[in-house]
C-alpha cells in the first residue's frame, strides 16, 4: 500500500465534484470516482444517470460501495494536510523585528538585543565578535517575559528547590546553596518524564514552565 501511495498524485485523490480529498470514495463503472454523497447528490438532480465528466449513461443505478484502496490514501493525504497545516500554525506568529515592509518569519530571537531576527539579519550575530556572545534562543513572542525584573538579565536558570527561573545573578545571590540547572538540561529532563513541570508566582521568574512560552 506504502508503494501504491507514493506513485499516486495528489489531484488523483480530489473530487472533481467538490474538489476536496476523497470522503468515501466510489468507483463507477466508467472508472472514475467520486465521493459517495457527491455522486449520489448530483445524480438526484439528473434525469438521466451520467458520468460527470465523461458523460457515459448508466440505464440502471450502479451499485455504490466505497472503495477501500483509495479510501485509505484519501485517509492518508488528510492526516499529512492536517499534519502539515499544524506545524505551520505552530511555527507562525514571530517575526523578524529588522525587516521592512513585508515581515520574515524569525529564525531566532536573541534575549540580549529583545529582537528577533531572519535568517538575513541574524547573519552580523553569527560573524560580529561582540554579537556572537549574545544570548539567542528559538524564536519567542515574549521576550520580555525571559528576562529577569531584578537583574535585567536572561533567565537561563531554574533553581529547582524554589521552582523559579533565574538569571546568573539570581544564582550568586539568593540562590548560591541551591540546586539550580539550565533551561534546556530542565526541559530535557521534563521530556523524559523524569518530573512534573511545575507553577510558580515566585518574584524572580515566577509563573510556571508555561510563562516562557516552554513546553515540556
């Protein structure tokens, strides 16, 4: 089925009545197909039973069943629509700060600068030496939420006794005893369900693993 998939079109699996991916697919004895409540709606308004777009005449009603075959490609070109369509809703939304006009989906967003930047104008970060040591991370909506209000500095941090973010001067300061580990190492041990992300209200990155925009 994985190699008949592959050889098919994906126009060969819309309707030419309603032009969307088969629902039900049925195959008429001329060949063609169509969706079962597609077919049956247009030959209930014919006088004359016909194919739509061959215009062959049937003088008895054609026995209708699904066919099974292109329903479970149908099945699979949905799911790969759906699929497709979800990661383009979850990369959308952040945009570079530098482009004029029309905007540029961001690459990165860099904590140091509050920006985010393409692909373009990420390029003096990766080649400028003062640039490279700034903090850049996946593209966010809210940067300022990754900063601390105490410090004006990154949160990079978790100190895992008080469950809040910190920056490097939170850790040094009021939580230098304390058990602290980095955003990623802790969302990395989050996905491998190692722990259980946790809410916070505390004053130097309160709000919970969810407040920076992090799923775990």
């Amino acid at each position: 089925m994985a190699a008949a998939s592959a050889l098919v079109s994906e126009d060969s699996l819309l309707c030419p009545i309603c032009l969307s991916v088969f629902t039900k697919p049925v195959s008429i004895p001329c060949g063609h197909n169509f969706c079962l409540d597609c077919i049956t709606d247009y030959w209930s308004y014919q006088s004359v039973l016909q194919c739509p777009l061959c215009k062959e005449t049937f003088y008895t009603r054609p026995l209708l069943r699904v066919n099974p075959v292109i329903a479970e490609m149908a099945e699979k070109l949905k799911k790969s629509h759906e699929m497709s369509s979800a990661e383009e809703t979850r990369n959308e939304g952040v945009l570079c700060s530098m482009c004029a006009g029309s905007k540029v989906r961001a690459l990165k967003s860099c904590l140091t600068c509050l920006l985010s930047y393409c692909q373009t104008h990420l390029e003096p970060h990766q080649r400028i030496l003062t640039l490279k040591k700034h903090k850049l991370i996946d593209p966010v909506k809210n940067l300022e939420s990754r900063i601390c209000q105490d410090h004006g500095e990154p949160l990079e941090l978790i100190c895992r006794l008080d469950q809040v973010f910190l920056c490097q001067s939170c850790k040094c300061s009021d939580h230098k005893t304390h058990e602290t580990v980095s955003l990623e190492d802790e969302r990395l041990y989050l996905s491998a369900g190692l722990g259980t992300p946790w809410c916070s209200s505390g004053q130097a990155g309160g709000g919970g693993w969810g407040s920076l925009g992090f799923s775990a």
